[in-house]
C-alpha cells in the first residue's frame, strides 16, 4: 500500500537461524531501523508513516531470504550519515543481516551530486579521450623521504602513468610532512611532463585529522594537484561528499577498513559499499581489491562493483572503477578485455619487484597504448 | 630486538585456513600495513623502522593464534585516521584477522586527550555525587513533532531521569527539525528542573553532514545544553575526537555500525572499537547493547566493553559504560550489582510499553536510589 517509486528500497540477504522466522526477522529490521520501539507503543500515525514497510520477501534456500524494505523519505531527511543509520545503523549490531542493495527515491538521490568529474572528466583532466584505460601507481613506501617519493613521481611521470598516487599509508608522517611530500611531489611531477610534453597528475593523500581536511586540499589544489586520494572510512563518509561537493578536485577514494563490513552473511556487500555508496559521496575513482590479487575478492564482486559504478544513476555521474591490491602488470591487457576500457588500473608491487621501475613502468604504458590500438575494446 | 614499550602494539587473533602458515600471517600483516610491498623492494633502513614486527605468536588451538606486532609511532605520526589505518585499513580486506588489542606508547596516547570530562564530570554535571548508576531514557521516536518529544523530556526529566537523550535517528527530520527540537526539548527538561529542584540534563543527537558538525554543537551549547549525543561511525571518529577536544560539552556516543566490525574471525573485536577506540577520541560515554536484550554481545564481551572504558589508561580519563540495547526496567538493580555503579543504564522500550510512562521512569528512579541507598555496591 505504501510502496512507491518516491520511497527508499533497501535490499537485505537475511540469513535465519533454527527456528527463527524470517517475516518476524524483516518486520524487526523495519521497526529498529525507525522507531526503534516495540509495536503498540507508538502513536498510529506515527507507525503509518515511518516505520518502514516489508515490500517483498523471497526464499533463497539455505536458511537464507531476501528481503526487500522500503522507507519514507523523511526518516532519512538530507542527511547521509542519517541514509546510512537507516541502511545499517542499529542492525549491524544484530546478526544475519547483509545489505545487498540501495535504490534511492529520486528526491532523496537528488541531493547527492555525486562524482564532480566522473569517468568523462577525469580523462579530460588526463588527456587521455581515447578508449583505453588509465593506469596509476602509488609512490610508496612510508618511511621515505619527500624527496625520495618525488623522484619516484618524476620516474612514473616520465613512463607515463597517468595518475601517480601517495600510497595512502602516507600521512603527516615526520619523514614526509604533508606540505613538503606534496610540494615535491608535484613540482616532480610536472618537471617530467615538461620534458616528456606528458599530462601525468599527481594525487596526494589527504586523509587526515577532521579540522585539516579542507586546508590540506586546499594546499594540494594551490599546488597545482587536480586531485587528491582519501580514505572515506578513516575521515567519516560524510567529509568527503563535502570535500568532493567544494573542492573543485578529482577523489580518488580508498578502501581502508571496508572489508570490516563485508562478510558472508553479515554486513554491507562490498559492491554497495564501494559502488553504490562511495559513488554517491561523489568519489571520481574506487579503489578496489581486485580478484586474484593479495586480497580474497571474487570476480562476480568486482564485476558488481564496476557496474555500480557505472550504471545509470539519476544525475549521478559514473565513477572509475580502479582496481588494484596486487594487479601484475602483464595482466593488464588481460583485465581491460574482461572489464573494459572505463578502467583505472592501479598497478605498484609488480613494478616495484622490478630492478627498473620507469623501465617497467613505460613498457606497461606502452602495452596498454598499443592494445587500446591494435583492436577496438568492447563497450561496456 | 626492536620490540620496545616506545611501540604501538596491537594483538591479533588469527584465524588460518588449512594450510596456512600462522607466521607467514602475521608478517604479511606486518608488511601490509605498513609499506604494502614485497620483502626485497624496500630500502633496508625503511624496512628497518617502518615495517612491523611480530613480537609473538601463540597457538590458541583450533587453528587459530595469538600475534602481537609492534610498529614504531613514526608510521602512525599524530593522526587518528592513520592509527585506525595501522590498526586493520588493508588487512581489514584479507580474511581471518581479529584486532584483539591494542596498547600505545607514551608518545602516541600523549595525543589523544580522551573524556574531557570523564565518569567524574559527568557525575558532577548530573549532580550525582553517590556510588550509584546514572540513568538515561531516549526521547523517541522519530516522527514525533519537537513539541510531543519536548513534552516526553519534561516528564522524563520530572521524573528524575539523569540524562534525557534524543534517539539517535532524530537528525533533521521536517518532522522536528534540529533547532526546534533542541530548544524545546531543553527548555522543556530545565521547566521540570525547576519544578523538582533536579538536574536532569538533556543530550540532544547532533550527529548531522560534516559541515554542520561544529554549528550543531554550538547551538546544543547556547541552548544551555551540557552534552550531546553523536554516532562516531556515522560522522567520523576523528571528527568526533575534534569536538570532545573543542566543543567543552559532555560526549555520549552511539554505536551504529559498529557491529559492521565485529565478527567471530575478522573485523576490530567489540571490546577494543567502543571501549579502546571509543574512549579515546573522548566518550565520556560509550552506549552499547547490553546481554540479554534484542542484540548478541556476550556477558564477556559487555564485561570486557566495560574494563576498556574505565581502566587506568595514562592520563585518560575514565569513561561511562552505557549498558543498553533492551534493558529492562526492573533488571537495573541486577545490572547495578554486576557491573557496578560506575556505569549509566539507557532504558527506553520497557518504560514506553507502559502506559504511564512518567510513572514508570519515576520507579525507576527511585529504585536505583534505593538500592544505592541500602547497600554500598562493591566497586570495580
């Protein structure tokens, strides 16, 4: 009766323990993500309009049910750290209960401008308009100086990455303050596009303490930077949409700590965290592990997450996926066939491992050029 | 060899997977949080003072052990993001990888200044000087117009409930917005002070986008509030150490999603996130769902929230256990004897099941009074 386009549709994977009984399971969700109260001990109208409304159930088999609750708009208000209460505030202190999808009602959508460049900006701010993918590198490790970390931008820079990234263990660290490692950095940077007539960018890592956010993407943009990396989790999500919505800058967001939220049964699915979520808090770029790598993604995830982050989304612009945590180089050509050219390909510990890293790096740039080339790469 | 008490340690229970080797985990770990490449690609000087060491590891049967890994302070420099990076960021996209514990050094914990007011502030703020528990219900739920949860504070507050709190998914809701409803709601609890000569304080939820943060905070504080409620998982927990450190008022923290990162193998232990972590961006309070109630923690796991909130922690005050989470009204004095007067009970869901809701806060009081009364409760 209440269930309309105009409602928020959250999807839960419920897993039920002996006896437990799976409509009992979803109406509790409804009430504890609202009222927060037990029925009966609220006003009707009160119940009428925000407790949230089980609008399908299905068996999955397995002790396992999908669940399908929608929600008035204005439980939520404008807020996104009160969106994300609703998805999984009070629950997550529960059991059996994974988020496995997101629909916004477009009022509710229409207040997240979501990415600022997109897929389409970032390769303008790149050059790169072809139908290739982007590769990035971080420059790493922690514990360098500035002034090592810059020549490791200029040697990148001078191969042709398009995007060299502050690993995002860099910090404030006294062995590369922030100001210094970003000045040098992108002064490196730019010295090897000079040379080389490139448009290599350096993004620094802004993670930081909450009171130094904006100063530190705003050094980054006085110093030339077109955009900055962060680790939505580590800073709270809510500071990046705000950082995205006023910086003018490309983000780039890493997954620090989301895999604490992704569990079998129990959690928010990474394609919603990182897709749907971190696209809507307006990240140009999503770092994610990618299968295969150091780190236990499955394809059918990844492949998830890459279509949350294109898929059509109201006004929302797509985002890169960038997928990464142990990419081989000579995969690459591989994982743009499978994945596409809307790409980012973040590749560091293969190039590292060798004796040359710009020598590694330039024929990784060139095999990824020659096969953007050499045969049309399927849309997506 | 560099294991020292100038190290960030932080314990780990490991879960491995057959055939997976319990020492190559732990120095995976080591590496991974901290220069993210492969043994042989770093400069031996930084591989020397950046990267983990495992001080210990101890089988704890059924596949599962014990690692300490220590990390020089120079990784994690000032910053809580990057502490929370050291402590699970990547690994926390692996598998099998609990944080059990986790101990600074001097150095570090010197830059986290904790409660400002602590279990002792919070008692004098209440004006509740006695060994016995301090008393906190929610004004709710969402939906309700400001003045009918105004009209709920005032006969919470007439009562004699210490602590009147909005439920945490009251935001900015047209139904009563975050202005209106916290000067009504103060206005309405100090009217019942008048009337009795009692102290109950009301904590209004200002958790809300990042921009609006510190504005929330200043407004909860000219209305002559002396704390605010905020969800640090929902804001940020370095947003929520800034305003314990400026905002001069009483922080209480609620712990949605933070069962996203507790689970029986892998994620932060429930233990160390709300007690530890909590306590140290500056709770001076923490609530949690107590045993029992309508979540899953264990007696041992409540216990062990409760011994990380209060313990001798440097120069960090003590913070207040907020056992809550379905607490019934008439289990309070068998709380009180079992977790000690040093703690606040939220009780809302059994007091708004009756039908005279002030009658019953009102019971409650003077139960807890009592039973402080009649026999000194032993301490911790």
């Amino acid at each position: 009766m209440r269930a309309s386009p105009e409602r928020l549709r959250i999807t839960y994977r419920l897993t039920c323990a002996v006896g437990e009984d799976p409509d009992a399971k979803a109406r509790d969700i409804a009430w504890e993500q609202t009222v927060e109260l037990p029925e009966g001990s609220i006003p009707p109208d009160v119940e009428q309009r925000i407790v949230g409304e089980v609008e399908a159930i299905e068996p999955l088999g397995a002790g396992r049910w999908m669940a399908a609750i929608t929600f008035d708009p204005v439980t939520v208000g404008a807020d996104l750290p009160q969106l994300l209460n609703v998805l999984f505030g009070n629950i997550s202190l529960k059991a059996g209960i994974l988020v496995t999808g997101m629909d916004l009602p477009p009022s509710l959508l229409g207040r997240f401008p979501g990415p600022q460049l997109g897929i389409q900006g970032v390769r303008e701010a790149c050059g790169v308009e072809a139908r290739r993918p982007l590769l990035s590198v971080a420059a790493k490790p922690v514990g360098l100086t500035a002034d090592a970390l810059a020549d490791l931008c200029y040697r990148l820079a001078r191969a042709g990455i398009d995007i060299v990234k502050d690993d995002h263990g860099l910090a404030d660290q006294e062995t590369a303050p922030f100001r210094q490692r970003v000045e040098r950095c992108q002064q490196a940077t730019q010295r090897a596009n000079t040379q080389t007539g490139g448009r290599s960018l350096y993004f620094p890592n802004i993670t930081g303490p909450a009171p130094t956010l904006e100063e530190r993407v705003r050094f980054a943009r006085s110093a030339g930077c077109r955009g900055v990396l962060v680790s939505p989790l580590l800073v709270g999500l809510d500071a990046v949409r705000w950082l995205a919505e006023s910086s003018g800058l490309a983000i780039l967001s890493h997954p620090a700590l989301a895999g604490a939220f992704w569990h079998e049964g129990h959690g928010i699915a990474a394609d919603v965290l990182l897709g749907t979520i971190f696209r809507l808090i307006g990240s140009d770029g999503v770092i994610y592990p990618n299968v295969g790598g150091r780190f236990p993604l499955s394809l059918e995830t990844c492949e998830a997450i890459n279509r949350n982050l294109r898929a059509p989304l109201g006004r929302v612009r797509p985002a890169f996926p960038v997928a990464a945590g142990g990419i081989e180089a000579a995969r690459v050509p591989y994982w743009t066939g499978r994945y596409g050219p809307d790409t980012i390909f973040l590749v560091s510990s293969s190039l590292y491992a060798q004796p040359d890293l710009e020598g590694a790096a330039r024929s990784l740039v060139d095999a990824v050029k020659r096969h953007g080339d050499e045969r049309p790469i399927e849309g997506h």
